[in-house]
C-alpha cells in the first residue's frame, strides 16, 4: 500500500512530462510479470476513509449504515475485518507501516505490528518513537534523538532511522519467518510516500516536501528541491518493492504468492509538490481531495507467476473494497455478509468476470478545495460517470433534485465534457439507481459537519 502516489507516476501508467519519467524499474518488472489495472480504483479520495474500504470491503455511502466514522476502527466494534478473515481462515498475519484506521492492529487480526497507529505521526518520516505491539510510541528510534533537517538528514543517512527503511526491514525479517511456516501468510506493507512530509517532530511537523535520505539520480537535475526529493522517493519505494519480490524468489514462495501494489488515493499536491511537474495523475483531472479520476484512481498492479498470465492488461474497474471478497474467495475462508465489494478473482486468473452493478464515492465539491455546502457523491456505472457535487443539505441523501454532471468515460476519459444535457434517461437512471440503494452523501476527513440528527420525540 502507497500513500498518495499517483496514477501516472508508475512507468507502465501513461504520463507526458518535459522533466522525463520518474524511474520505477522494479515496478515496471512487476507490471509485466502480472497484471496492470488501468481503471482500477482506490476506496477513496482520501488516505483514511479509502483504508476503511480496504478493511471492511465496504463503500463511504455505507459507512453510515455500519457504524463507519471513517478515520478509525475502534477494537470493539464488530465488524468484519480483512486480517480478522484471513487469520480465522489459519493465515498468519502482520502490519508493518501506517495502520489507520485500525486503532490497535493486534485486537483487529495481526499477529504481529510495527509502525504508526496515529495518521498524522506518519507525516513525520523521522520521529524519535514509532509503535509496536499493543502500545503506542514504545518503540526507540534512537538516531532521531539529534537535530533533525534535509540538509542534516540527507549529509548523514546512516545516524538517522528513515521510518521507511525500519518498516521495510522489519517486514522482510517477518516475511522471512512466515515463508518458513507451514501457514499460510498475509503481509501488509503500509509505506507512508510518497506522501508530503518533514524532517521535524510531529505532530507539529510542516509538510515541507518528501523526506527521502537521497536524491539519487536527480540530486543533478535543476529541479526545485521538492521535486527532486518526490522523484527520489518514488524511486526509493521502487527498490522496496524490488527487494520484496527478490526475497520472496530467495525464500521459494515466489509462484504461489499473490502481490497486490496499490496507491490510497490520488497524486497529492502537497508540500510545494505540484502534480503538473512530473504529471503525476497521467492526464486525469483532479487529484488528492478530488471526485475527479486523478482524486480515486490507483495504479494498481496485482502479480501471481503461479496462476496469472505475464504481461496482461486490463480496464476492470474495481475498488478497494472488493479486496476483502476476492481474499477471502482465494483463501477458502466465508465471505462476510452485507458487503459492498465482490470478489475479482476470476479477472485476476483471466476467467469470465461479474462486474459491479455500480461503484460509489462522496466528497465535499466537486474539485480539490473544501468548498461550502454539503457533500456530494460520484456514481460510475459502465461507461457513465455521475457527479453531484452537493446533495441537499437537509437529509443528506441523494434526490432526483441533485444536479449532476455526467461523462462519458468511453469516449472522454478526461472528463472534458458534461454531457447530462444529451442524454438525461442515463443522468434519471443513475440517480434512481442511488435512490433505492439508500446511499448517503456523508464525506469523511473532508472538514464538513454532519447536521444533528433530529430529536426524538416521547410520548
């Protein structure tokens, strides 16, 4: 799992820019080794309601219904979890990395957890104390006891922890013993880049650029500063990814793992980043924050040598939350009741696919900014994509009322053009559809505040 990298940052993912391509050669390798999803979706516009999706396989305009804040999953709470599946069905389980929004990794089905339980810790990618276990800030990153900046950080590598480098080794210490066992494993890998960040001690750190030990290749390029540390850091994550797949060939294990890569939400512009230097939504409109496609769409990859054919393509759309049902299929374990996703196992192996009667997001505006006035939804439906802005404030539900924009994602990818003018019988039937789905316009981590529920009245 990436934090914010976006759809066209990743070489096999189309993208157009005077300052060349971000060097991503392992990544590259993976994509041609598996399958490449061109319209695959994150859950979300947004790191921590997207992650939800990932966990409970189900969509932001359920959350309501389920009992969802989602920022974080409390303990206690039942509801079903993918690590909470996979462990019932015998897999050994462990996080390493960014764990919103589960709150206590191991009462919500890890065996074993390193990493930041607190999202906004993560944007401090060189704090003194990151968690592990049950407890919160009790584990020592000594070398960040000193004073800390990009210049300090970037000079002296070695004396500094790089959160990166201790979930990354951590994770390959326990992926060597679980390759071992006569378990099966599943091991999430939750980097926090390229996420923007800074070199001080959150929470008060400023996103000030991207934290990354070197620039590598570009420390020559006459680039600003945090363009050269973004470009770094993707191509820092791209020899985890690299290291990753050596080990798992090293173990043995290689052809009969299933490897998921994947991106929270669209290319941020964050930090002094701007996503038109490197094109870092491929063309797509919008980005972090946005219902646009560059907001939601993942460059996801998926590589299985024992049952995926190398070097397919494939313009499935599907999202976060259908990873739950498509695990749990492969893992012969019970799909949970009442979710949203469906399983993707039968497009991963090339086989005769069902496809979603709908998918579903809900944001505040229509662009990147938190606009006044209530949130709105998305609803893509084959070929159509639906956008209502604001729904009506009072119920915060979708109605017939709403004014929705619709395109064509066939014929204009890009979003150019509002065609709800031409075709109103597609712009009724998306709002009709939503209608009877009872789906709410609630946007979560978006600054909006719901309305209070009305009282209730005794007699």
């Amino acid at each position: 799992m990436k934090d914010d990298l976006g759809w066209g940052e990743v070489g096999l993912f189309p993208a157009s820019s005077p300052h060349g391509r971000i060097s991503t050669p392992h990544l590259d390798t993976f994509g041609r080794e598996g399958l490449v999803f061109k319209e695959a979706y994150a859950g979300y516009t947004v790191c921590a309601p997207s992650r939800t999706t990932f966990f409970t396989g189900r969509h932001s305009g359920n959350f309501k219904a389920a009992g969802l804040n989602g920022e974080g999953i409390d303990p206690e709470k039942n509801v079903s979890l993918l690590p909470r599946v996979l462990k019932q069905a015998g897999y050994r389980t462990g996080l390493f990395g960014k764990s919103a929004p589960l709150t206590s990794p191991l009462q919500q089905g890890f065996d074993a957890f390193l990493g930041q339980v607190d999202q906004a810790l993560c944007h401090n990618m060189y704090p003194k104390d990151i968690d592990h276990g049950m407890e919160q800030l009790n584990f020592k990153l000594s070398g960040n006891d000193k004073p800390k900046s990009r210049e300090l950080c970037m000079n002296n590598p070695d004396l500094y922890n790089y959160t990166i480098d201790v979930f990354h080794e951590s994770a390959m210490q326990w992926l060597e013993e679980a390759a071992k066992g006569e378990e099966p494993f599943f091991l999430y890998v939750s980097y926090t880049i390229p996420h923007a960040g800074g070199w001080g001690d959150a929470p008060k750190t400023p996103e000030d650029g991207n934290p990354v030990p070197s620039d590598l290749q570009y420390a020559d390029k006459p680039w600003p500063d945090v363009e050269k540390d973004h470009a770094a850091v993707i191509t820092y994550l791209d020899a985890k990814v690299g290291d990753i797949m050596a080990r798992l060939k090293f173990l043995g294990v290689d052809q009969n793992t299933l490897v998921f890569f994947a991106s929270d939400n669209g290319a941020h512009l964050e930090g002094g980043h701007k996503i038109q230097f490197f094109d870092s939504t491929g063309g797509l409109p919008g980005h972090k924050r946005s219902m646009y496609e560059g907001g939601v769409r993942s460059p996801s990859m998926v590589r299985w040598p024992g049952r995926i054919q190398p070097g397919r393509s494939s313009n499935f759309p599907w999202a976060f939350w259908d990873v739950l049902p498509t695990l749990a299929e492969l893992a012969g374990a019970p799909v949970p009741p009442g979710l949203d996703g469906l399983s993707i196992a039968q497009e991963l192996t090339g086989l005769p696919q069902k496809e979603h009667e709908y998918l579903y997001f809900t944001w505040l505006g229509d662009g990147g900014k938190v606009n006044s006035g209530p949130p709105g939804y998305t609803v893509r439906q084959g070929q159509w994509k639906g956008m209502v802005p604001h729904c009506q404030e009072a119920s915060v539900l979708p109605s017939s009322g709403d004014e929705m924009r619709l395109y064509d994602l066939s014929a204009d990818p890009l979003e150019t053009t509002d065609v709800s003018k031409q075709h109103p019988e597609v712009v009724q039937g998306l709002k009709a559809l939503v209608m009877k789905e009872k789906l709410t316009c609630y946007c979560y981590q978006c600054g909006w505040t719901p309305p209070k529920e009305p009282a209730e009245l005794v007699v």
